[in-house]
C-alpha cells in the first residue's frame, strides 16, 4: 500500500494564511503540517516530507534585521533543490527563492507593486512545466495579485515562465523549486483584509475579486492540483 503523501506549509506571516490552498490540498488526499515561523524555527529538509509550500507575508525579503528566519528559509530552498524536493513559493516566497540563488528583489517597486487580478502571459517553457503546464494551455490566466516588492533579476539558469503587463518575473523555476509572484491560494475575503490592512478599501477588494473569481479560482486549483501531483510523485519515487 503507498504511503501517505506529506507537505510541510511554512508560513512567515499570521495575515498570510494558507487560505483556499488548504482545502484543496485536502481534497487532492495530502496531509499537511504547518510551520508558523513567528512562533516555530525553519525545518530541517529531512522533515518537510514530499514537499514544500512557502506562502507570503507582510515584511520584505531584506527584513532580516527583524526577522531571522529569512537566510535560514533560503537555506532550506536550496536544500529542497540539492535533494529534488518539489517547493512552490508564492509571493514573498518567490522573493526569497529568487535570492536564494542570486537573483535581485527591489523592495518598494517604483511601479507600485499590483493589487487585484492582472492577467500573466505564459512563457514557451510554461507549457511544458510539471506543475505550470495546465495552467499555460490558453497562453494567459487571470491572478490575485497584492505585492509591492518584485524580483528584478532572476537566478542565473533559472527559466522565466510568466510575466504581466509590468512585471516580467511572476514566475520562474530553478530545479525543482517554482516561484510565482501572484497569490494562487488567495480568496477575495482575503484580498479584501490585505487592502484593509494597507489602507485601502476592502470592500470594493471583495467586489472586484468576487466578479472575477471563476477565472482566479480556477487558475488557483489547477496549481494546486499539479502541485499535489508532483508530491505524489515524490512520495512513489522515495
């Protein structure tokens, strides 16, 4: 009988939860363990099980100062390379995947980062991408978006999979580790609470996200789906 498919869900932030991607990694039959790093220090790559999910938060990649965890995250990115685990970082985590390898993030973007749902445009090498290819079948998917920061220069080898209208890096893999700019797990509740938190309006967040979020959501569950698929595979070939 195969063994149980495992995935740890690190999370730096307690307003940048798990959200839609919970359930669905649920109903995809994989069970979890949650590593909260205000309260529980970065896990060793020996315990992290099939794979890895680095969710966002609300402080930058250079906030080292104040939170220590961050070179110990990007150590555990390359140890998830080094031993081909599956890692999908998201937002924040894109970031610090991104550094981890030598790539730049310019924090306070003079763009103004993105909030809401922006349409990404698949690259060529999306299509044949494990975890991005159903994604990247119509060329282009509609995403939540709430960043300020964006990585400016991606890792050197690494391949570049999607990009939006202003911002070229929303996605890219290194090995078996894939970043991705926008927010795949996000719900519109939750847009709204991040616009309120930034000072915007939240409900107008909620209105916006919930007219468009057959397309969001879908874009979301289909990574999810994939994702649960390379940890499986992980999980046989172990």
């Amino acid at each position: 009988m195969p063994r149980a498919v495992r995935a740890t869900i690190i999370q730096p932030d307690p307003n940048v939860p798990v959200d839609r991607f919970g359930p669905w990694l649920a109903s995809n039959r994989v069970l979890v363990r949650a590593v909260p790093l205000w309260q529980r220090d970065v896990p060793s790559i020996d315990a992290v099980g099939d794979g890895i999910l680095v969710l966002g938060g609300t402080m930058s990649a250079h906030d080292g100062a104040d939170h220590a965890w961050l070179d110990q995250l990007k150590k555990l990115m390359v140890d998830a390379v080094n031993a081909d685990v599956p890692l999908l970082a998201i937002c924040l985590g894109h970031q610090l995947l991104a550094e981890a390898f030598g790539g730049e993030v310019t924090v306070a973007h003079p763009d103004g980062g993105e909030h809401g749902a922006f349409g990404v445009t698949w690259h060529a090498g999306a299509s044949a991408d494990p975890l991005l290819g159903r994604l990247a079948e119509g060329g282009h998917s509609l995403v939540a978006e709430s960043h300020h920061d964006a990585v400016t220069a991606l890792p050197k080898g690494a391949e570049q999979l999607a990009s939006s209208e202003r911002y070229p890096n929303q996605a890219f893999r290194v090995g078996s580790a894939v970043g991705v700019q926008f927010h795949p797990e996000a719900s519109p509740e939750l847009m709204g609470r991040w616009a309120e938190l930034d000072g915007h309006d939240g409900r107008d967040m909620r209105r916006s996200m919930h007219a468009q979020d057959t397309e969001v959501s879908r874009t979301g569950r289909l990574l999810a789906q994939a994702f649960c698929g390379q940890l499986r595979a992980h999980a046989m070939a172990a």
